[in-house]
C-alpha cells in the first residue's frame, strides 16, 4: 500500500525561511517517497489571489512552492489541497501550476482501506462565535470579488492590517473556545458515516481516541509549522504523527 502523508498550517511566509526550506527538503524527501500528500489547508501564511503567481511585483515565493510541488506530482505522487483559513483564495491558476488537485473542505478519502473525513478544522471551532461570523463573510462571493479587484499591493496592505487585528483578537480570547467542539466532532462523523478524522488548524497536534454511537473513532490532529513542524503518515502499519 502506498503512503499517505497529511500536513496542514505550514504558514509559507518571507518571514519564515526556515520553515520554507523544511518544507521544500519535506517534499523532496519524505514527500518524493509518497503515494499521496495532502495538504489540509494554511500551506501559506496568507493568499491575495492567484494572479500574484505571475506578477512581476508578486511574492517569489508563491512560485517557488508551486514549482516544488509540480515536480512532486510530475513524479507521480498525488497531491491534494483543501482551503485554510489562511490561503482560502488559492485557485485553479495555482493547482495547474502546482499540479495539486483541490478538494472540498470537508471530504471523505478512502486512506490505507478506511473512509477518512478529512477538513481543515475551523469548521469544527464551533464555540467561536466571531470567527465563524468572519469566515461566512470571507467567504461569500461578494467580499471575495470586492478585495480581488484590489491591485497586489492595496490586498497585501489590507492582509497585513487583518493579521495585526487577529493577533489582538486572538491573544484576548479564551484558549478553549479557539480549540474544536467535540458535538462539531462527533456531528460531522455521524454525518459521512465516518470513524476516522484528520485536520489541522488549532495547532493542537494529538491523536484521540473517543466513542460514538458505541463505536470507536479516532480523531488525529496535525501539526502546525510555527515551530520544528512534522505530519501525519498512514501506511499499512497504521497511522503515525511525526515531529521532525
């Protein structure tokens, strides 16, 4: 059986070389010797549109990831990527270039023989009542149209001043309502049908085993980047968390 690797909230910034360079080695190392690789969201620290690939003012480093990953799926491994809370603008120009298949967020995968949900996490952080707010406004066509007909640098000014206003929010807020509801958990398992999950997002990374409808599920939450970073591997001996 071919090996699935799963990482999410790498945050790519100019900020951060040290972690693009992990990434960038990840890929060529553990990732060249991969079936899969999925990306569950927050690849980068922030996306002001895809037409930023091709700029000649847009951030060098957007293609440089997409080239990498190119060569990974080139080679033959399939690569995935679902939207984060982070790089939700991330379009079909940056998947052909990337050669990364975009999925929905959440979606079902069949992962060494088992249905997996997999999902970026923030629609899981039900407790946070602002954030979801936030998110169904993002979202929604009519902002995403109004900031993309913004030039680079106006989206890039305005992404700065939003990360300035969520770290404040952020640091003000209680710890326990950022992390996933367990009724969001045990809800969107009951829903596909599902025993397994896999996401990111809170920077929480564990595995938790828990009971539903008399069954046993686990939840496997991965690692976010900020720090030394690591994945998620599944092969045929199971499912594995592995800190670099």
């Amino acid at each position: 059986m071919a090996t699935a690797l799963f990482v999410s909230d790498v945050h790519v910034a100019g900020e951060r070389p040290a972690t693009t360079a992990r990434f960038l080695e990840f890929l060529k190392s553990e990732g060249a010797r991969a079936g899969s690789l999925y990306i569950l969201g927050d690849l980068f620290e922030y996306w002001i549109g895809d037409d930023d690939l091709g700029a000649l003012d847009g951030d060098p480093l957007t293609r440089q990831i997409a080239a990498a990953l190119r060569e990974l799926s080139v080679a033959g491994v399939a690569v995935y990527f679902m939207h984060g809370n982070r790089d939700f603008l991330i379009g079909a120009a940056f998947c052909a270039a990337s050669g990364a298949r975009l999925i929905e967020d959440p979606t079902v995968a069949q992962v060494a023989g088992i249905p997996t949900l997999l999902a970026h996490g923030d629609t899981l952080c039900t407790d946070d009542h602002d954030y979801q707010a936030w998110r169904r406004v993002a979202r929604s066509e009519d902002w995403q149209r109004e900031f993309l007909a913004k030039p680079l640098d106006a989206r890039r000014a305005a992404v700065g001043q939003m990360r300035e206003r969520s770290k404040a929010v952020i640091s003000a807020k209680p710890a326990e309502i950022m992390d996933v509801s367990l009724a969001a958990v045990n809800a969107a398992c009951r829903a596909h049908g599902v025993r397994r999950l896999i996401h990111g997002h809170t920077h929480r990374p564990a595995h938790h085993d828990f009971e539903l409808d008399g069954v046993t599920c686990e939840r496997w939450v991965l690692p976010d980047w900020y720090g030394p970073g690591g994945y998620l591997l599944v092969d045929e001996g199971g499912a594995r968390l592995v800190n670099f």
